[in-house]
C-alpha cells in the first residue's frame, strides 16, 4: 500500500474514533502493533455503549440525537472512503448521464422507428398513395419525432423510478440515527463485527477511489434487516453507502422514497422483452461503475426461506460483468458478505410460504413501524466480510484456467458466470459466523427421541462448537459467557420454538422442539458445515438401516462412492458442496470421518461403523444423517407425486397421450400429498414438504429428462409439466403397479431415508401412497383455465388454417 494511502486510512480512523462519545468501539490503523492497541482480529461490538431507550437513559438519547444532527466526529459523514454522494443535484447528474447517453438515445431511436413502421402499415393506403414522397417522407419524420418524445417520457419515468436519490447529507444522518435506534432496540446485544476484515476494505476502498473504481457488496440475503445492517456499517466505518438493488414491492409509498434517498433503487423481478427499460437500467449500472459507486445487490436473488445460502441468481452481476468485458469500467472489488442474526423477523412467515399458505403481506417499513416488534430482544448480529478481490484478476484468472473461451458467445459467459456466482457463495459460506441459535436448533433436531435434558444439551452443544472449529468454521464470539449461559439465553429468545417440560415429577428440565419446520431454518444454516460428511453417512445408511452383525452394515468403498456420486448429484440444485471432483471429495470426507472415529475402513476396502461410533450408540453418525434426511425425503415426496402424472382414463384405463399439469397447482397439489403422507406416517419429516426444495427437486428431474416442461407467455407466464414416455408407470388391471424406470428411482431414493417406525422402506408405496397418487391423478385430468385458454387459441389458430 503507498504512503499516501496509509496516511489517508489513518487519518480516517482517527476521524472516525474522535467525537465517538456514546461507543468505545474503534476501527484500529494497520500500521498499529500490538503494543500500541489491541489485537485487530478481536471481535467488537460496535453499538456497544449506544442508548436505545429514552425512557432508559433521556439524557444520553438526547445527546446522541445532538451529535448526529451537529455531525460530530464519524457522524457527519465528511471524511468517508469512496467518491462523493449525497451532495445537491447528485440524481439529477446522474439521470442526465443515463437519459442523454449514446445507448438509451439509439434504443429510442430505434423504437420510434419500429412503432412508425407499425402505424404505417394501419393507415388509410388510398390516402398514402395519394401522398408524394415527401408529403409522406415529412409525415413519418413527424411521426418519430413524436414517438421519440413520448419515449423520452417513458425512459425519464424508469430513471425517475430506478434511479436512487442520494442528495442530502442531513438525510442520510438523519436516516443512520433512525436505524441506528430500531437496530440496537431490536438486537439489543450489538452489531458484531471483525475488526481485521473492515481494515482490509477500507484498505481495498482507498486503492479504489484513488481508480475510480466500486466496491461491489455482496451479503448473503436472511431478512429485510439485511439493507439497513450494511449501509449502517457503511456509514458508521466511513465508507462510501452503496447504491442498493432493490426488489421492485419495496417502492411503495412513504418507505420507497425514504429507501430511494437512502440509496435503494428499484428494479423489476422480471424484465421480459422490454428493451427501454433494461436499456436504461444497464446503462444506469454502467454509469455508477464508470463513476466509481459502490453497489450492493443480493446473489442469492431473494431471501432465504430455509435458511441456508440459495443457488446464485445473478442479474445485476451478470451486467456487471458484461460491462466489465466491455471495457465500460476498468475494474471494481467483489466483496462477498455474511450476516448471522440470532433471530429472523420473518421466520413465522417463511414458515408458512413454505408450507404453501398464501404469502404474507410483510416488508422493510413493517419492521420499522411495528412497534411491538421494536419491544423484543433479539440477541445480537455477526457481520463478517470476506478478502475483497479484482472482478478483472478473477476474469484473468478464469481465461488462464480454462484456455481460450469467446467473450462474446452467451453460452461461454454463462459458465464464467455461474463460477463466479458460486466462489461468492464459497466465500460466504467460509466467514459465516455460527450462531447460538444454530448450535441449539441444530442439536434439538438431530436427537432421537422427544427431548434433551439441558445438561445434554449443553454438552452436545459444545461437541458442536468443537466439530464446527475443527472443520474450519467459526462460532460467534461470546468471551467469558459459559455454554450454559449461552444456552439460557438461546433457549430464552426463540421460547415459542422451543419448550420445556419441568416440574416436580420430571428429573431435570426437558427441551424440545415446538415447531421443528420453523426451528429448521437455524440447523440449515450449519449445513454447509457438513454436507459431503452428511451425504457419506446417508449412503452408509442404505446397509445400516438393514440391521443385523456388523459385517452385514458395512459396504465396499467403490459401491460408498457410486451412492454418494447418486446422492450428490440428485441434491446439487440445494446444496453448496466444496471445490473439487466426486472422487476426490469423497476420499477427503471419508479420511475425516475416520480421523474422527465416525466410521471405519479396513484394508480390503470395507466401509462401515467405528466401534467407538456404535458404543457411544450412534450420536454423532446420526447427527449428519439427521443434517441431510429432510432433504432425501423431499426429494422422494417429489419423486412419488410424479405418479399422479400417469391417471387413468375416467374409464380407468391407462391413458394414451401425456398428462399435462400447470407447475404452479402441481406444486401444490404436491405439498398435499406430502402434507397427507406426513400425517399418516409416511414422511418422517414435515419440512420436506417446503415447495422450495420441492421446486428444486422438480426442476433437478427435468434436467435428468424425467419430466419435461412447457413455457407460455399468454395470458400471463405460466407452465406445465408432463412425464417423459420413459418414466410413464406401468399398470395392472387399471392400479399402479411398483415396476418401471419412475419405481426404480423411488426406490433409489428411499435406500436413504430415515427408518420410521410404521413403515419399512418402500413397503407402503406400493399400497396406500401410489393409492394417494392415483387420487392426486384424478384432478390433474382436469384443465386450469390457463390451459382451457391456450386450447381454444389452439382451436382458432387450427379454424384459421
């Protein structure tokens, strides 16, 4: 780093430790030793000291109001890392870069020409002819030039929509003092952050500023709290608020223009064919990174219903990279982001969706105006930020590693693309700090039985803590609270989903679960942790489960391997797995499963339990199986429910032509048979009936070429799906009978699920639940009206002909 870098980061530390009356909380120079300060890697509170009630302490609430409206020290906003924002004028600037630019003018241009053409063509053609060339040369001239106004119009109506409003420096204190307040009341233990990670960004800040280039913020995506917490770090460590992507049902009114002027713009969730408007929104994109403005925008596209990290979805950054490719910019830094929180606002709700009840109508503005909400204490949030990297290093790189690709072929990009979607999520995954809430939820749901006593519970906790450390991850940062302490706690904040059976006929305290489909959202937050180890247990699992001596549970390695390449490719849609080929991860998983007594291998290749393992009575095998079980039996639901696919005629005969079903109601339809299977003994898990994975698992076995799927555009998007010929059942006597290629992969998937205690295997599939698929079947006979329109304008179009 030069000198001049170093001295500006030190003048800014200092900027931002003076006038911090109300927090001791600082950000320490690089160039400090550790005799000078503190150690930099320590974890720090950085609303340590801040007021959060009024009526708690008014006279340090109403000084720290003075000082972010005086604009003391890191309050004001002056001295931050990154080019200037929120000065008079600064979206009107940036509107007439986007508005007045070669691209948006040459799309207008060009759809005035096309819409002329079409009113040419609807025009009196006697009156035409009777026109000399000029007369109709002036007309069409006059035609464009109005059409290009009334374009004009509608490309400053998206900018004035898209474009946020970064004007006020008194606003946007104002704003940092508002959430400030809402943060600290609802995470009443403090905003947790590393202090060495922020020291390297500002360090990556301040070589992008001297470059003009942007910080491109990339957090992981658990709540609405996700905004604030960022721009509130931003703001508070003297760095550059991001212009943040935003989801277009966040522009509503009263919280729209305050997010607006907060740095949120909006963009649609679907674009279509509407080329103004992606026009608009890639040139917007493109000036911010010319003009070095640091972004922020989700990979995972939307939030996080089941807690883990979501396959990327990567719009925005897919325009980044263009432009970068395109020489739009010369460079910008990809920060990748982890939020933990001890609690999610939104858990209830996510909860619900998933079980497939119509969403629930909740935002940003509800948890800033809900004041019930506000009254709650909800633990803390763990923010950790991964090593910033070069986007242009990384596409080198990339170009180097895989040979010569063609930039400018879509297929090519789309592979770059997806790499880089996932190392974001890597890096993620990598800082993730683990929360108590985790650690507890996790231990609760991979017990047998109906509950833990808390001194079990304690030490399955801090088995956990250690197996998490020993693999690389990191717990979050308690000092000197004991585990017991720390499970109090847990215990204490997510009390509505967790019980405790006490009294004086009960031994010790009893906790468990009261809402396991809820509390799973905590224990997938972990499962990353242990994916490849839990899928090695599953595929063991397929001779465990048989029972018997300990050579009848074992299985020749080669056979591991074909089951655990099976498992993993089938789940690869919900999982996030490390670098590295099958073979190769797997001999890695296995080593470790051996070093730590889970599982042995003997010299001619036998794979099967450590003797340790079965006298400690399968606790810590179990404990991975129990990690990846839901997710095999939402996969076999989904397999199952494929039968519906095949009814029989109203006859009660087979069907001769493809039963076609729209997406959305087979879904649903769906989760009721999961739902029903569930209840009757069926499903060992209710969580496996969440249409997230089910969706995945449906789109997993379309790309394996069992189903196939049909996209329409009229009257609005929508979809069907059928089965492959290949995968049609077969029938005996009009009843579906357990044979065919559709039975077989039924039955692949079950090797792996959880014994229950009603059932063994596949045996009632072949009774009541291909009975409950062939009841399903019936109203798939039945056309949606969405299918009724498209058969009549299948009929007009044939009358036609």
């Amino acid at each position: 780093m030069t000198g001049k870098t170093e001295k500006q980061l030190q003048q800014l530390i200092d900027a931002y430790n003076q006038g911090n009356a109300s927090s001791t909380s600082t950000i320490l120079p690089i160039t400090s030793t550790p005799s000078q300060h503190r150690n930099s890697n320590e974890h720090r509170n950085v609303v340590e000291r801040e007021p959060r009630r009024m009526r708690e302490d008014p006279v340090a609430f109403m000084m720290n109001l003075g000082l972010y409206y005086q604009g003391t020290g890191w309050r004001g906003y002056k001295s931050y890392i990154g080019n200037k924002v929120f000065y008079p004028d600064f979206s009107a600037k940036m509107k007439t870069m986007v508005l007045s630019s070669k691209n948006v003018q040459q799309v207008i241009n060009l759809l005035a020409e096309r819409q002329s053409a079409r009113l040419q063509l609807t025009q009196n053609k006697s009156k035409l002819s009777k026109m000399s060339e000029k007369e109709r040369s002036k007309m069409v001239h006059k035609q464009q030039m109005a059409l290009r106004k009334e374009l004009q119009a509608v490309a400053k109506g998206i900018a004035d929509k898209c474009i946020s409003r970064m004007d006020s420096m008194r606003f946007i204190r104002f704003f940092a003092f508002t959430v400030n307040n809402i943060l600290v009341r609802l995470y009443h233990q403090g905003i947790h952050i590393k202090e060495s990670e922020w020291i390297e960004l500002k360090r990556v800040a301040l070589l992008a500023q001297e470059k003009k280039q942007s910080l491109i913020l990339l957090p992981c995506h658990k709540s609405h709290v996700d905004y604030l917490v960022v721009s509130y770090l931003m703001f508070r460590l003297g760095l550059q608020i991001p212009h943040i992507a935003a989801g277009q049902n966040l522009d509503m009114p009263v919280v729209g223009p305050i997010l607006q002027n907060a740095g949120a713009f909006f963009i649609r969730r679907e674009w279509g064919d509407d080329l103004l408007y992606k026009t608009v929104m890639e040139e917007y994109l493109g000036t911010l990174l010319s003009e070095g403005m640091n972004i922020e925008c989700f990979v995972e596209g939307t939030r996080s219903r089941l807690g883990k990290l979501l396959q990327p979805k990567l719009g925005i950054v897919k325009i980044i990279l263009e432009a970068l490719i395109n020489d739009r910019f010369s460079d910008c830094y990809i920060v990748p982001i982890s939020i933990g929180y001890d609690k999610i606002i939104e858990t209830s709700s996510y909860a619900n969706e998933l079980l497939g009840n119509p969403k629930e109508k909740e935002s940003l503005w509800g948890v800033i105006t809900n004041t019930r909400l506000l009254q709650l204490k909800w633990g803390r949030v763990d923010v950790r930020v991964s090593k910033p990297y070069s986007l242009r290093g990384w596409l080198e790189d990339q170009l180097k590693h895989r040979g010569a690709l063609d930039l400018t072929d879509s297929t090519q990009k789309a592979v770059l693309l997806k790499s880089l979607g996932y190392r974001v999520l890597s890096d993620i995954n990598n800082v993730s700090v683990v929360m108590p809430s985790a650690l507890v939820g996790t231990v609760i749901l991979t017990l047998r039985g109906r509950g833990v006593g808390r001194s079990e519970l304690i030490r399955r906790v801090d088995w956990l803590v250690r197996i998490i450390s020993a693999k690389g991850g990191q717990v979050s940062e308690f000092h000197e609270m004991s585990t017991g302490d720390i499970v109090d706690r847990t215990l204490m904040i997510h009390k509505e989903l967790i019980g405790e059976h006490k009294g004086k006929d009960i031994l010790e305290p009893t906790f468990y679960g009261i809402n396991p489909f809820e509390l799973s959202y905590y224990r997938n937050q972990i499962i990353h942790l242990f994916v490849e180890e839990a899928i090695v247990c599953a595929a063991l699992y397929t001779v465990v489960k048989k029972g018997g001596g300990k050579a009848m549970q074992r299985m020749q390695y080669s056979t591991l391997l074909e089951e655990v390449s099976f498992l993993s490719s089938l789940l690869k849609l919900d999982m996030i797995y490390k670098p590295g080929g099958i073979e190769h991860n797997t001999q890695r998983t296995v080593q470790w499963l051996v070093e730590n007594h889970v599982i042995e291998v003997d010299e001619e290749g036998w794979v099967g339990l450590a003797d340790i393992e079965r006298q400690c009575g399968r606790e810590n095998y179990d404990f991975l199986c129990f990690m990846i079980w839901p997710f095999v039996e939402s996969y076999w639901l989904a397999c199952v429910s494929l039968f519906s696919l095949a009814p029989p005629n109203k006859n009660g005969s087979p069907s001769e032509v493809p039963v076609w079903v729209e997406s959305k109601l087979y879904e649903k339809r769906s989760q009721a048979l999961g739902k029903t299977l569930y209840y009757q003994g069926d499903l060992s898990y209710l969580e496996a009936v969440n249409k997230e994975t089910l969706s995945n698992a449906l789109t997993r076995f379309q790309e394996q070429g069992i189903i196939v799927k049909r996209r329409y555009a009229e009257p609005k998007q929508w979809s069907e799906i059928s089965l492959s010929n290949d995968y049609i059942p077969q029938r005996l006597n009009g009843i579906l009978t357990p044979h065919g290629h559709l039975w077989e992969l039924v039955e692949h998937i079950g090797k792996f699920r959880r014994e229950g205690k009603n059932r063994r295997d596949n045996a009632t599939v072949s009774t009541r639940v291909l009975r409950l698929a062939d009841i399903l079947g019936q109203d798939n006979l039945e056309p949606t009206p969405n299918q009724k329109a498209l058969l009549k304008k299948l009929n007009q179009d044939n009358a036609k002909l």
